[in-house]
C-alpha cells in the first residue's frame, strides 16, 4: 500500500509527496507512517546504485531529498509516543539514506565541485528555463535550491549519525564526521566563486541565485528572487548541547577540519558553541546572512504574504526579469495563482502561490535557529512595522497566516475555498480541502483539491 491521497485520478505516487504525508499520518498511526518511509527504500523500490524513484511517470527524475527529513521527524514522535526510540528502523533507514546520498554525490553534481542540479526539483519550480530540458544557451545551471536541498541532506543526516552514535555504536561517530565535512563543502561551494567567477551568494542583494555557465567557463546570475533563493535557510539542523561530551572524537575532529579550512566556518554557524538557546546547530547561514535574507523574506511587497511565504517575490509583478537568448525573450513575473506559462501543460507554478509544504521547512529553519540564538536575536516583522520579534515569534506569526486559510472569517467564509459559494452553505462550509497550493494574494486553493496530501501537514 502507497500513501496518495486520491479519489479522482488514477492513484500515483510521488516520493517527495509521500515523505510529507508520512509527518501527519505518524498522529493517526506511527507504524504506517514508519513502514511507508521504509517502503521507497526497499529492494522493492531503491535501485542498486542507490536512486530512489521520483514519481510514477519518470522513475529516473529527482524529488527534492526529503525523505531523511521525514524519517527523523517520525522517528522523534515515535520516541516521543513511546519513550524510546526505534533504533533498528532509523538505523534501516540510515544504511539506505546513505546510499542514496552516494548516488547524488555520483550523479548530480555534475563537475565534481559541491555545486548541485537537480533538475525538476517538484513544486513546478521552473524559473527562467525548464530545468528537465536543454538549456537554450547551452552549458548548465549551478542550482541555488538543488545544491542547498543536499546541504539540507547532510544535514539531517548528520543529525541521525549523532543519534545512532549516542544510543547505539561508535561506528555512526565517523559517518557523523562524514556528513559534517560534506556539509561544509557544500556551503564554502555556495559562497565561493565557482569556475564561472560568480557565486550562489550574492553578498551586494544579500540573497542566493541561480546561476547559468555558459560552454565557454564564464557565467551570469539569474536574478529571480523565489523560493530558490530562502531555501539554504532550511539547512539548519540542531544539535545537543552535550556533543562535546557524548561524542569528543567528532567533535574534536570536526574542530581540526575547521582549522585546516578556516574559510568554511567564516560563512556559515559550525556546532561548536552552544548558542544563548542551549544548544548546538549547524547551519547553512549565518546571522548576518540570515538577517539580510529574512528582510526579504518578512516583507509584505516581497515574500510575506497574509496567508503565508510567496514563492516568487511581489517585486516581480512590477520588475518582470527578463533574460535574452538565442533572439528570445525568457520572462519571469510574479503570477500568485495559475501559471500563465505553457511549461509543462501550463502547470508550472513556482511563480508566486503558497505551498505548504515549504511553509512547513522556512518554520522548522525559524525554531532551529532561535535554538541557538534565543531571544536577543530579533528581526522587524513585518519589513516597515517597527515591531522587533524574535525567530520563534516569527514562526509562530507565520503559522498564523497560514492557518487563516482554513479558518472561517467573520462572514464565515474560509479563504481557501475562494469564490466557491458552495462552501458558505451550511452543510458544505466544514468539508476542508487540502489544495495544492494557494492563490498568495487572495488564499484561495489552486490546483488539485482532491489528491493533494502534503498540505496535511497543516
């Protein structure tokens, strides 16, 4: 059995969208959530060389590497639920994340140089070009989001390693090691010049592009301020206070790692200080890249809509960004409901709605963060209101906003449901649907109503 909540079409799957389903469900019954996270990496599904299959009409494609995220998550309730954890499914899961991990280091970082694509990374992302086909100008894109989606990876990776290690066998302390050099690479990739000459950090905006290398070496930024350039924020992990103690050889050999690559620790927070929360994180961001980000990301003509984080900033609809090829014109603006471009049949909707499940990854980067910097840490909220709020406050302002989708307002009306004056009726107006996505100016569901299951976990 595969979780696809469905009852129009015929049922498909989709691996990123299941890992999402498994956080919900694991509150009606954790050993189904567990047995579907261990499903996609069976004999069954994970190929030999470590592939997991993206979705029912292109085995071979790539979802964003969610799936480690989910298995700690539903591993913590279960531990949580019952008071211990369950070692032999996390350490399953571990073994098999791990050859997965191999198989994008293998396979999609295509110069060998910690800088990652991934190509339709799912939630119809396309930005300038459709990523699953040949660039117009040739060459490659070096991917803002796909190289942060494996920072988040090694991340959370990182994170079981240290679990395993504590509880069970010092052999997990080395893959913790393992995981904690990756990520390191990963981020001095991101902040450094590339062999292009430009980087995914752009420190003038003070936000991550894309950036397009041409044949010939050289390179441009693609300036679109989307999703693509907040995700490095959800590379945040937290760590336990107690490291040091419980785990000195990593610790000690994480510290010499740092000291033979001194620029690594410069653009990023290392585990190696408890923080004013009392605990230890590893973040992609530091606060002074976190704080010129969140400007963007917390203002109301940008990012932060009343229903939750666009992804593709306001500032579009005004400034379209255009960029010319080939004698044609590539243009991106700011659409908040359905695509206006024909990629991929017309679903291509990276471009401004809200999307839950991305909601769900900015918020858990918020709490990770105010772990480690705790309440001296604040930023204006919204841009322009003079109101100072720590990281946690922040999270729970955007939690807020999204759950006025589902709430009724005065009138009774639930913005999701949109113009749909069915839903006003009294019989009608408690059946919730879970949308796709949603309208970012006005919250109405857009999209599929009747499949969709990541928006659960609302």
């Amino acid at each position: 059995v595969i979780s696809m909540p469905d009852k129009w079409e015929y049922p498909w799957y989709a691996a990123w969208d299941l890992a999402f389903h498994t956080v919900p469900l694991s509150l009606v019954d954790v050993d189904f959530a567990k047995d579907q996270l261990q499903l996609f990496l069976g004999h069954h599904y994970l190929h030999p060389n470590g592939q997991m299959p993206a979705y029912e009409w292109n085995f071979s494609d790539v979802n964003p590497p969610v799936h480690p995220w989910a298995v700690w998550t539903v591993y913590s309730y279960d531990k949580q639920l019952r008071g211990r954890g369950d070692l032999a499914f996390l350490k399953f899961c571990f073994e098999k994340l791990s050859l997965n991990f191999t198989w994008w280091v293998n396979r999609k970082d295509v110069d060998g140089n910690n800088v990652f694509a991934g190509g339709f990374l799912g939630l119809d992302n396309i930005g300038v070009f459709d990523r699953s086909s040949t660039l117009p100008t040739g060459g490659n894109l070096e991917q803002s989001d796909g190289t942060a989606w494996m920072a988040f990876f090694a991340s959370v990776m990182l994170q079981i390693a240290v679990e395993l290690a504590m509880e069970d066998d010092a052999h997990y302390e080395a893959m913790a090691l393992k995981y904690f050099e990756h990520f390191l690479w990963i981020a001095s990739a991101m902040d450094n010049p590339s062999h292009t000459g430009i980087k995914l950090w752009d420190h003038y905006d003070g936000i991550y592009y894309d950036v397009l290398r041409f044949p010939d070496g050289n390179g441009v930024p693609l300036k679109v301020r989307s999703l693509v350039g907040l995700l490095p924020l959800a590379a945040t992990t937290v760590l336990p206070a107690n490291l040091r103690e419980r785990l000195p050889r990593f610790f000690d050999e994480a510290q010499w790692f740092l000291e033979r690559h001194p620029h690594t620790a410069a653009v990023l927070t290392v585990p190696l200080n408890v923080g004013a929360g009392g605990s230890r994180i590893l973040s992609l961001v530091n606060p002074d890249k976190l704080r010129r980000i969140l400007g963007y990301m917390l203002d109301e003509t940008e990012f932060l809509s009343p229903y939750g984080i666009r992804s593709l900033s306001r500032y579009h609809a005004d400034h379209p960004y255009v960029f010319s090829a080939g004698g044609q014109e590539y243009t991106v603006r700011y659409v908040p409901g359905d695509s206006d471009t024909g990629m991929f049949g017309g679903n291509s909707n990276w471009r401004g709605p809200i999307w839950m499940p991305m909601q769900l990854m900015l918020i858990r980067a918020l709490v990770n963060q105010y772990a480690h910097l705790g309440n001296d840490f604040t930023v204006e909220c919204p841009v322009g209101s003079g109101r100072q709020l720590n990281l946690l406050e922040v999270s729970e302002e955007l939690a807020r906003r999204l759950s006025r989708l589902f709430i009724r307002d005065k009138s009774g009306h639930r913005p999701s449901h949109g113009r749909h004056g069915r839903w006003n009726d009294e019989h009608w107006r408690d059946h919730v649907l879970f949308y796709e996505y949603f309208h970012a100016d006005t919250g109405a569901g857009v999209g599929a109503s009747h499949q969709t299951g990541w928006t659960g976990v609302i």
